[in-house]
C-alpha cells in the first residue's frame, strides 16, 4: 500500500525535470529516489513477516501429523520451518534499523510490529520444534488420550495463526479479537491435561513428557496472543499490554 502512493508521485515528478531547470526541481528528484528505498525495504519486511505466519502455522499443522502417525516428512517439515523462521529473524533484524530511520512515523510503527512479531514467531517456531523432538524421542506410545488432547491444542494454535495472518493481511482487528478470546481455550485445556495428571500421581516419564508438550504448545499460544495484541495496536494505535482491562477481547 505504501508503494502506490509513492510511485504516481514519481512519475508526475519526472516530466516536470525536462521542461523547467530551476534550482528546485533536482531536489525534488532526490527525494523521492531516497523515500523509494525505504518504501521498498519496508514492503519486503512486510512481507517476510507475513510468510513468518504462515510457516509457524504450517509447523503447527504438521504437529498434528507427526503426532498422529509418527510422520518422518512431518518432522523434517517441522525443523525446515523452524530453521527458516530463524532466516527471516535474522533478516529482519539486519534490515530493519536502516530502514526505520527513513520512514516516517506511521511507517515506522509497522517496522517495530514486524520486529516485535518476528520475534514471537521465531519462539514458536523453537517451541513446536521441542514437542517434535519429544514426540520423535518417545520410547513408548502415548496414550491416545493425551494425543487427543495435544492435537486439539496444536490445532488451535495452528487457527490461531491462521488469524494472526489475515488479520494482518487486511488490517482486520476482529481477527486479533479472535484470537485473545481463542487464548483461554488452550490454557483450559492445558489446565485439564495437567489436573489430570496430577490427580492420577503419574510419575512415568511418558506422563512427563506429555506435560512439558502441553505446556511449549500453551506457550505458543501465549506467543501468538501477543502478535494478536500488536495487530490490535497497529490498527487501533494503542497498546493493550499492561492494560488493567482487555476489553478487545470482549
């Protein structure tokens, strides 16, 4: 959005240079030739944020086939997400401190939500990356109870991006409201896995195990209600964090 409204500038610049040598006009084309590159910087930060999205999400899906049927492809699908999830980190980051200096403000806070949702994205990518190697190091089955439990969180996890995605995409805050609301879901079923662990005083490691998926899993979700929080502040220009009410979430 922000290259169309520089581009038609430029071209209407362009013809004026021909017709008129006043002092004035080769200002005018140094400028816009030094705003393009931001514009075109913070275009492909954007962009690279939204593809963040979707490969956390796609690392989540595949959760779903490696704990269902114990998938090699699904596993090695998991760790090409994370490790590209790394790559757009560090690209992001090298990139970003030269291009927020040459933007103006409205653009710079859309700079700072991709640093910020990098950031979370990146930490999902490393937390679904420790259930895989949970699930790929068992030595015995789980218990199809727990694998029931587990996808249904991985699976909410996974729309909870999805949402993250569109919302972004289309600047849509509903989807951010979505999100916050989804966020107690996980956490109760969470809370149930672990009640019920408790309360049978399984100490197996099978049982262990299962907890520590369930809370890296939580912990995504916690992640992704954070990327729900900056979307909300991105569009409605203020921060719901350290905030006494969340009344988007309402």
């Amino acid at each position: 959005m922000p290259r169309k409204a520089v581009v038609p500038d430029l071209d209407e610049d362009a013809p004026s240079q021909t017709t008129a040598a006043q002092p004035a006009k080769p200002r005018k084309k140094t400028k816009p030739s030094r705003a393009d590159k931001p514009d075109s910087t913070q275009s492909e930060l954007m962009r690279m944020t939204l593809r963040a999205c979707l490969i956390a999400r796609d690392a989540t899906f595949n959760i779903q086939d490696l704990l269902t049927n114990s998938s090699r492809m699904a596993f090695l699908a998991i760790r090409d997400c994370e490790k590209e999830l790394d790559q757009i980190e560090r690209r992001i980051d090298e990139q970003l401190p030269g291009a927020i200096t040459r933007v103006n403000e409205r653009r710079a806070r859309q700079l700072l939500a991709c640093l910020k949702c990098i950031t979370d994205l990146e930490r999902i990518g490393d937390l679904v990356m420790s259930v895989a190697h949970r699930v790929q190091a068992r030595t015995a089955q789980i218990p199809s109870s727990d694998i029931r439990y587990l996808i249904q969180m991985s699976a909410i996890v996974r729309d909870m991006l999805d949402d993250i995605h569109q919302g972004f995409a289309s600047l849509d805050v509903e989807k951010a409201r979505k999100v916050l609301r989804t966020d107690s879901e996980l956490d109760h079923i969470c809370h149930t896995l672990f009640q019920r662990h408790l309360a049978e005083n399984n100490r197996d490691s099978m049982g262990f195990e299962v907890l520590l998926m369930a809370q890296a899993l939580e912990r995504s979700g916690d992640h992704a209600k954070n990327l729900a929080e900056e979307l909300y502040s991105l569009i409605e220009g203020h921060t719901l964090r350290h905030s006494p009410k969340r009344t988007a979430a309402q």
